[in-house]
C-alpha cells in the first residue's frame, strides 16, 4: 500500500514519467515556445493585436510549463540545455522586466536632451552677444581712430 501511495505521489509530481518520455516533451515544448515567438513576431508586423494578446497568454502558460519541467528534472536536462537557449532565455526574462522601466529611461534622456538643447541654445545666443559687442566696440574704436586723421 505504501508502495502504491509513494508512486502516485511521484506520477503527481512527474516523477514516474521516464527519462526520455521528459526530454520528448521538454523538446516538443521548447519547439512551441520557439513557434510562438515567431508568430508573435509576425503578428507584431502586421498589427494583429488580438492575434497576440492570445498568443502571448499561450507563450506564457508554456514558458511556465518549461519552468516546471526544469524545476523537476534539472539535472537529466542538464545535458539537453544548450548555452544559447539558457543566454536567451535569460535575456528574455530581462528584456520582459525592464520593458516597463524602458520607457522611464528613454523618458529621462529625452528630457535630459532637451535641457541640454536648450543650454546650447542659450550659449550660442550668449556667445553671438558678446561676438557682436566686441565687434561694435572695435568699430567704434577704428572709427576714432580714423576719423582725427
């Protein structure tokens, strides 16, 4: 009985699946994953907003499916998990959560160019000033100059 009960907690927590039975699925999954973000891309380009919106929702649900098969079977996936899908997926996740965060940088460098647009406005404008006094004043002195002669 107790053999029973400890492999349906296994099944439960997908510990009875076998090995390769978890690769399969794990790989079908990352497939998916890659799928969908290429339609997202596509619906991106052709302004199909509800087309992803519902592929957005499914790209969730599956990254959370990956997460709970890594979570579960780290070390067999170990192997099957290359460099490059772990980086993107890493900047993924970064690219996600910054998103909103983005636009308050982009927002204060926008501002931060104005300032300093309208800094330079205000030298050049000081600095034709000056420039055109200092002309004045050398013309005014050449005339007194030239005019006791």
């Amino acid at each position: 009985m107790r053999k029973n009960l400890w492999l349906d907690c296994e099944l439960i927590n997908g510990k009875g699946v076998s090995i390769p039975e978890i690769k399969t699925i794990y790989q079908s999954l990352l497939n998916e994953n890659e799928r969908i973000n290429d339609e997202i891309v596509d619906s991106i380009e052709c302004n199909d907003y509800v087309k992803l919106s519902r592929l957005l929702d499914s790209r969730s649900k599956i990254q959370t499916a990956l997460l709970e098969v890594e979570a579960l079977h780290e070390d067999d996936l170990k192997d099957k998990v290359s460099t490059k899908e772990r980086v993107s997926y890493v900047l993924t996740n970064a690219a996600e959560s910054l998103e909103s965060s983005g636009e308050d940088v982009l927002l204060n460098v926008i501002n931060s160019l104005e300032k300093m647009n309208q800094a330079t406005h205000r030298f050049v404008a000081k600095s034709f000033d000056i420039s055109s006094k200092a002309f004045s004043k050398g013309n005014r002195l050449n005339h007194k100059a030239v005019a006791p002669l």
